[in-house]
C-alpha cells in the first residue's frame, strides 16, 4: 500500500519536472525566433495591465518608459496592457495629454492582454489577495507566451509574475512596487482581532476564523517573499513602502527608494503676491475622514488663544480649506465641518472653497503664507510638496510620509514644521506669523528640497537601479 502510494507521487513528481522542462525549453526556442531578427537589441517588457488609467502609478510608468527609451538606444520596449479597446496611439496621445510626457513610437510596442478579468478583486469575494496573485500568474502566463523578454519590469505590484519570468524564459526581473500586498500591519490587526475593511466582524469575533485567517496571510506572506525575491532590483517608492518591503522581502542590498516623479516645475515658478492685510493659511485635501479636517479648526481655535491680546492680527488670519467633494458623504462632512467652525466662533476666520478649477487654486497658492496638514501617518502627501513648491511655509503631521521624507526640522536644513496636536499647531503657526523663524529661508528651503522628488531625480534614481537587468552594466 504504502509502496504504490510512494510510487504514485514520485511518478507525478516526474511528471511535473518533465513538463517544466519541456514547457521551458520549447518557451526558449520560441524566445530565439522571435528575437532572431533583432540580435542587437534587447527587449524590455513592462508588465502594467492599467496603463491608460491616468493615475499616479501611470505617470510613474511613462516617465520610466521616456527614461529607458533616452539611455538605451537599442533597447525594444514592449507595454503589456490589458486595455483592449485603446488602440496604442491613443494611449500614447493620452500620455502627452494627461502627463505631457512626449514618447517616441518607434521602439515602443503594445502587447495586449485578454485575461486581465482575473486579477479584478470583485472576481473574489473571499481569499482575495490569493485569488489576485494567481490570477497575475494567468494574465502573466499570457504575456510571456506573447512575447518572452529579455529584462522583465513591473511597475504595477503583481509580483507573483516574477518566478514565470524569471525561471520559464530567463528574463531578468525589475520591480517597481507602490505598496506592499500584504503587511506585518495586516497581520497585526487579524491577530489582535480588530475589525477593518479587510478583517470582517464575524472574522474578528471567532477564534476558529481569527486562526484559520491568521494561517492563511502568514502562509501568503511567505510566498509573497520568495516571488519577490526573484526581482534582481527592487524599487519602492517612499520610505514607508520601503519599511514594509524590507521587513516581508529582507534584502536590503537589492531594494531602493525611487520616489515618483511630482509635476513641480510650474509650481516652484509661482511668483508670491504678499498680500498685507490678511494672513492666509492653506489646507488642500479632500473632505474624507482620514484628513482631520476637525484638528485644522482645533489649531486655529487654539491660536486664537495664543493671540488674545492681539485682536487686530487675528483679524487678519484665515484659514482657507479647500477640498473636492466625491460624494454625499463627503458633503456631510464638510457640513459637519461648518458647523463645528461656527461652534467654535470661528466663522469669521474660516473660508470653505470645493472643487476649485486648478487656476484658482494656482492663485491660491500665489496669496498664501503657510500650508497646513493634519492627516496621521499618510503614506506620502503630495498636496505637502506642491505647497512646498509654491513656496508655503508648511505645518505638517509627525508622522508616516511628511515626517520620514518630506519635511526636514533640523537647524541648518530645515524646510518646514511639524506638529502632533492643537495645541502643537498653534504655536508653530504663531512662530511663523509673528516671524520668530527665519521664514524666507525656510521657504528657499522647501522650494529647492522638492527637487528630491522631480522627474530628473527620478530618471536617474530609476536608470541607476535598473542598471543590474542589462549586460555589461
Ligand atoms: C506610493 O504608492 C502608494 C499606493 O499607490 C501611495 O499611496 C503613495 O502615496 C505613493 N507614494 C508616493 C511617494 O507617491
């Protein structure tokens, strides 16, 4: 009994090594012939299922796409995409529309992909993060047998394509990865039992399920690590990205920080209109909970305080809180808000402005004094560096991105202000108006400090870890 059983598994065992086998080498041959025709050239396929969505992500695509297509003469780049109803000169037209980001069609080819409904969460109600990364296998299977590539880059996160690439044609791995799939966060809270939209109630409230989910994520993190592994360079693209990466992955000497590219060029351009009479400061975000729109009003209302004896300054002072509204519930809010000004008397003092064209916010910026933010442990803050572009002073949260790449406080180099509570705002607020600091060096400061997270920076950083993929680098 036991024997046929033995004999039985290692027969399937050889039967899979065989088909490996056979699947490699018949994909390599295919990978000779179609490359016959350009021995000098290597060809690059970049792995970004959403490439005409027009996000941040696709910036970061485009702009690597102008930098390979710059450094490498002889390079073939191939875009696998599973936007089927763009034909590619459309995508590209929308590059230069959307991000003015011109690329040169000649060497840039679309492969596009007719399996993308499997990586689409919807598709998995439960066990989605396994659902989606085997989906990336299938639509990933599709793409190599469409076209098997020399260096293999993804720049959307599916790093469970990685292992196809790399062990069924040899192609050699990049990884561009904006967020981690799974975290040591994410397996925090299942194991403290806390609900979140990722941990359901009734999850959270059974032990059996609390286990069985806890087993699951640590058995996915596990493989998570050795797909990601398989990239020879990884780049992430803030520090708090980085942190999550480094702990499931661990291999710091293969793992670097390529901040994306920011559009700042017309914004460190903006001429300052001082104005005397009032003192302006600045609050871009949108109304969703997580901005902290109260601690905005909770400072103000504190400075008022700290001003107390001088009433014709605080005249002068206003808090400008500009958002865009995507919904009911963010119209609640930004009620909500209004009345919590006026409950606090500081209606007089507080200005609401929703969904402002882009011009307006432009001269917005060209009349403000200071940039405030409030949200806790943001991965990032953009709306942080255009304010630093266009040259406000800027009080952000200590904590997560504005604290660990953005705004520097120490004597010499500092560039900006951080703060944790009202009382914290306040004063911080009060140094700036009555220029206890040095603010013109403080905005100098900001204003040459977001050069970091340019798009020339970017390039450079981008072509430097990608050097290893190419031969004789
Ligand atoms: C990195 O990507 C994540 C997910 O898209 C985003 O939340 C974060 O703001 C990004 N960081 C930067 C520096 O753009």
């Amino acid at each position: 009994m036991f024997i046929i059983l033995l004999w039985m598994v290692l027969s399937l065992v050889i039967l899979a090594v065989v088909s490996f086998i056979s699947l490699k080498h018949w994909l390599l041959s295919r990978k000779k012939k179609l490359h016959a025709t350009s021995e000098n050239s290597i060809n690059v396929g970049i792995f970004h299922p959403y490439c005409n969505a027009g996000g941040g992500g696709e910036r970061v695509l485009w702009c690597a796409v102008k930098a390979l297509q710059k450094r490498y003469s002889n390079a073939k780049i191939v875009i696998y995409t599973g936007d089927i109803d763009a034909s590619p000169n459309s995508i590209l037209e929308k590059a230069k529309n959307v991000f003015n980001i011109a690329i040169d069609n000649d060497n840039v080819r679309f492969v596009f992909l007719k399996q993308r409904h499997w990586i689409e969460a919807k598709k998995y109600p439960h066990f989605t993060l396994l659902g989606q990364s085997l989906g990336s296998m299938v639509l990933g299977l599709e793409a190599l047998l469409k076209f098997p590539p020399d260096i293999f880059i993804d720049t959307m996160g599916y790093a469970f394509t990685y292992p196809l690439f790399k062990y069924l044609v040899q192609s050699k791995v990049g990884a561009y990865v904006h967020y981690p799939v799974i975290s040591s966060d994410m397996l925090k809270r299942v194991q403290q039992r806390q609900m979140s939209h990722n941990n359901k109630k009734y999850v959270a409230r059974n032990p059996f399920l609390t286990w069985t989910k806890l087993t699951y994520y640590r058995l996915f993190s596990k493989m998570y690590k050795w797909v990601g592994r398989c990239a020879e360079t990884i780049m992430v693209n803030s520090s708090w990205t980085e942190n999550h990466i480094l702990q499931i992955w661990d291999v710091p000497f293969k793992t670097h920080r390529v901040y994306p590219p920011c559009e700042v060029s017309h914004l460190k351009k903006l001429e300052h209109l001082e104005k005397g009479e009032e003192f302006i400061i600045l609050s871009v975000g949108q109304f969703r909970p997580e901005k902290d729109h109260p601690l905005q009003l909770q400072a103000i209302y504190e400075l008022r305080t700290l001003l107390a004896q001088d009433e014709a300054l605080w005249n002068r002072i206003k808090l400008v809180i500009v958002g865009s509204c995507r919904n009911e519930e963010d119209y609640e809010r930004l009620k909500n808000m209004q009345d919590l000004s006026k409950h606090l008397s500081l209606e007089n003092n507080v200005q609401f402005k929703v969904n402002v064209p882009y011009d307006d916010l432009l001269k917005l910026y060209q009349t403000a004094h200071i940039g405030i933010h409030t949200m806790w442990n943001e991965h990032f803050g953009i709306g942080i560096v255009d304010c630093m572009a266009a040259g406000l002073i800027m009080v952000a949260h200590r904590s997560g991105g504005p604290l660990l790449d953005i705004v520097e406080t120490s004597e010499g180099s500092q560039n900006g202000f951080l703060a944790v509570d009202a009382v914290d705002y306040a004063e911080n607020l009060l140094n700036i108006i009555v220029n206890n600091v040095d603010t013109v060096g403080i905005r100098n400061a900001a204003r040459a400090s977001v050069e970091r997270f340019s798009e020339q920076e970017f390039e450079k950083n981008f072509l430097r870890a990608i050097s290893t993929l190419f031969p004789n680098a």
